[in-house]
C-alpha cells in the first residue's frame, strides 16, 4: 500500500505516520527526517538544505526528489511505503508520478489532515524531539514522563530550529501557497480523504484507518468512493 499524509505543519503527520506505518508494516519516508539528519551530519546535501530550512522556505524540489527516487529502490519498500511532508509542490508531485509509473506503482491513499492556524501554532511552540531515536513529545499536550527526556531511550529532547515563532509563520504561509495546489492535484485523481486533526492521538488514528479501509473496499468492488 502506497500513502501520502500531508497537513500543514504541525498537523500530526509525522505523529499518525508513524502509527499507519507500524499498523501497515511500510517504512515511514520523511523528507523532513532526512533532510535534519543530513544537516546533522554535515553531509552535503545537508549543507545545501541548511539555510532553505532555517528560514522556513522550501528545499528546492530537484533536491527532495533525488531524496525520494533514492529511498524508493530501497528494499524495504516493497510491500508499500509512506510519505510524510512529500511532495510539498506540484513539481514534485508530477516528479513522483513518472517515478512510480516506470515502477508499474499507484498512490493508493492521500490522507489530509485538516487542523486551524491557532492550533497548529500551539503544537509547533511546545513540540519536542528526541535527539537520539526521533520520538516526539509536546510539552503539554504529550509530555515525557521526566522532563527534557525521551520515555523510550532516555535521550535528550531539543526544540526544532524552525519551530521557533517567527519561522513557525513564515512555514504555514508557504504551506498555503505552495502545498495547497498538491491536495487539489490529489483532489482530482479523486485520492484525497480529508480528516479533522482536532483531538487526541487516537482517535484521529481511528478515523485515518476508517478512510483507508472505506476507500479500500470500494476500490475492490471496483467503485471510487470519494
Ligand atoms: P513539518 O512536518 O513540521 O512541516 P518537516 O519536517 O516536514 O516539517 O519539514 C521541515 C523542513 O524541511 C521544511 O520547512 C522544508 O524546509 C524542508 N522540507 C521537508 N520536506 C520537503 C519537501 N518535500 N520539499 C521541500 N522542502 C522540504
Ligand atoms: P507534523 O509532522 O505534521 O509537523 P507532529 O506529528 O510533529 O506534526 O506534531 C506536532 C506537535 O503536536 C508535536 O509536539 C506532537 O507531539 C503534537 N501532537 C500531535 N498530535 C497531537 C494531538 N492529536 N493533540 C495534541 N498534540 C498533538
Ligand atoms: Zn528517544
């Protein structure tokens, strides 16, 4: 099974990714994973990232497409894959339908999670990351058992650079603009399932699951639900 998450920033991808990915056993492929390991390491890709990233702007697309075709032959994809924060453009998306196509592969489900701007702002201000395993944590709304620290490994969590105030603005701007015309692109393939990302954790992972499985039996009878 092939699945997009997208939402603007803040929305609960990586949160619900990483839930979809375990149910469905497909790796979790974030580029925005890859591309803070990359600039942790000082790699090259890393470097050129760096600065697009710290201003809250995109990565140019050349780059998190080269990402993407180089995760994509890798073996754990399979029996399917998720996408989390790609594509974030039309240029990308039209990039990963030749790639797929060459492979003889779809894009089964997009799943869009929908949320209001005063919200998303409140999850970036508090979000926290383990620096050692990726796990993440609010300091409200999910806090680690002991405070500054990971429950699962005992590494220490850090604030994003890009989710301090200024950057978290400039991030759901360029949202708007640039990957709102990919949910329209989705939108008229007829792939798109939008859910409300408003309440707990898992109750939005029940509902993703319902539109999976909706959009799964119709596709089996033959029909399109949405
Ligand atoms: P969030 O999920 O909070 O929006 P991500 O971790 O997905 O953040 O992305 C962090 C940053 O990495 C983005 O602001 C952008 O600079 C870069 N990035 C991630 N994915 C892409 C992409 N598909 N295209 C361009 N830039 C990207
Ligand atoms: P994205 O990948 O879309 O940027 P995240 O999954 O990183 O979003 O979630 C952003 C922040 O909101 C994190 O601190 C996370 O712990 C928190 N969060 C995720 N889902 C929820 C939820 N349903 N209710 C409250 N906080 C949440
Ligand atoms: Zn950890």
């Amino acid at each position: 099974m092939n699945v997009i998450i997208t939402g603007p920033p803040g929305s609960g991808k990586g949160t619900q990714g990483k839930l979809i990915a375990e149910k469905y056993h497909i790796p979790q492929i974030s580029t925005g994973d890859i591309l803070r390991e990359a600039v942790r390491n000082g790699a090259a890709l890393g470097l050129e990232a760096k600065a697009y990233m710290g201003r809250g702007g995109l990565v140019p697309d050349e780059l998190v497409i080269r990402i993407i075709e180089d995760r994509l032959i890798q073996r754990d994809c399979g029996r399917g894959f998720l996408l989390d924060g790609f594509p974030r453009t039309v240029a990308q998306a039209n990039a990963l339908e030749r790639m797929l196509k060459k492979k003889g592969l779809v894009i089964d489900h997009v799943i869009n999670i929908e949320i209001e701007m005063e919200e998303l702002i409140r999850r970036l201000r508090g979000r926290r990351t383990c620096s050692r395993c990726g796990a993440m944590y609010h300091l409200f709304f999910n806090p680690p058992k002991k405070e500054g620290i990971c429950d699962i490994c005992g590494g220490s969590l850090y604030q994003r650079d890009d989710d301090k105030e200024e950057t978290i603005r400039s991030r759901l701007e360029v949202y708007s603009h640039q990957t709102g015309p990919v949910i329209q692109y989705y939108a008229s393939r007829r792939l798109v399932r939008s859910i409300s990302g408003v309440g707990n954790i898992d109750d939005i992972f029940h509902r993703i699951l319902g539109a999976i499985d909706d959009r799964e039996t119709y596709a089996k009878r033959g029909g399109n639900p949405s």
